[in-house]
C-alpha cells in the first residue's frame, strides 16, 4: 500500500482500492461531525471479515481505517496475535514505529512513510479487533483541524464556560 501513489481524486481511489482488492459496499455518507468529510463501508476480497471504512475530505481522499482480527470477546487472545503478526511485518517493511503508546493489553504505534502516517491498534473490550489506519498525513492534519473547529463550535472541546454565578 505504501509503494503505490496515495489518490487524491475518486478516479484514483477507484484504482488503488482495485490494486488492493477493495471495494465498495455503500454510497459515501456525510460525516456530520466533521464539515466536508465523508465516508463510506469498504471489503477486501483478501481474507473474510477484512473490511472498513474510507474517507474523503473536501474533495479528497484522506485514507482508510481497516478492521481485522475481530472477535467477540474481552482480551481476545486473537487480536493479540493479529496485532503482533500486523506490528511485525510492518516494521519489517518501514522499520520501527516512530511512537508507541497505549497498555500491554491495548498496545498501539505509529509510522511515518513518506506522506502518510500509519496507525495500529489493538482493541480489547466488550469485542476485541484490531485496527490499522492509512492516511495522507496532511490531509489528516486538515481533517483534525476541521473536528477541532467543530466541535468547539458545537461547545465540545476549548477552554471552559465562564461562570455567572459571580
């Protein structure tokens, strides 16, 4: 995924996601949370269950969020797995994430490639999954500067209400 030229325009997302062996299962629906942003659900024809979802940004392809390793348990010893076969193969790809964070139980990392920036999670809650995360990094900027702006706009977020009971 990294060795291909990220899209930008519907037309190039068409022929990345036909490289990939993705494809589409809905429409793309506004995100109402983020001004400009829409999504839309995602499959893979390379393993069962593989899927996610897409965003676009103002008329842009922003990336990908992509689901594996799902089970429907706490702590799930499969997703733990799922997560350390995905973490290796990638640092073996791009080298080492550049940032870890996160418990033993909910690790996560992050690379740097180029112009994008790669996320891994490992979730273990009421379902337990993994999730991996592709994005144009700039693009991402964008978009986390439009939720910011958002969901201060929507009083979530910013510095607290005064107090009138003075």
């Amino acid at each position: 995924m990294t060795e291909l030229a990220w899209p930008t325009t519907e037309e190039e997302r068409l022929v990345f996601f036909d490289e990939l062996g993705l494809h589409d299962v809905e429409s793309p629906r506004s995100d109402d949370s983020v001004p400009g942003a829409e999504r839309r659900w995602f499959a893979s024809d390379l393993a069962e269950g593989l899927g996610g979802t897409a965003t676009t940004f103002r008329g842009e392809f922003l990336g990908l969020t992509l689901f594996a390793y799902d089970e429907p348990v706490e702590n799930g010893e499969r997703a733990r797995a799922g997560y350390a076969a995905v973490r290796d193969y990638v640092s073996r790809r791009l080298g080492p994430p550049l940032e870890e964070w996160g418990t033993a139980t909910e690790p996560a990392c992050l690379w740097h490639p180029g112009p994008l920036m790669i996320d891994l999670y490992c979730f273990q809650r009421q379902q337990s999954g993994i999730m991996i995360g592709p994005d144009h990094a700039d693009r991402s900027a964008a978009y986390d500067e439009a939720s910011d702006a958002a969901n201060a706009a929507d009083g979530e977020g910013g510095p607290p209400e005064p107090d009138d009971r003075a």
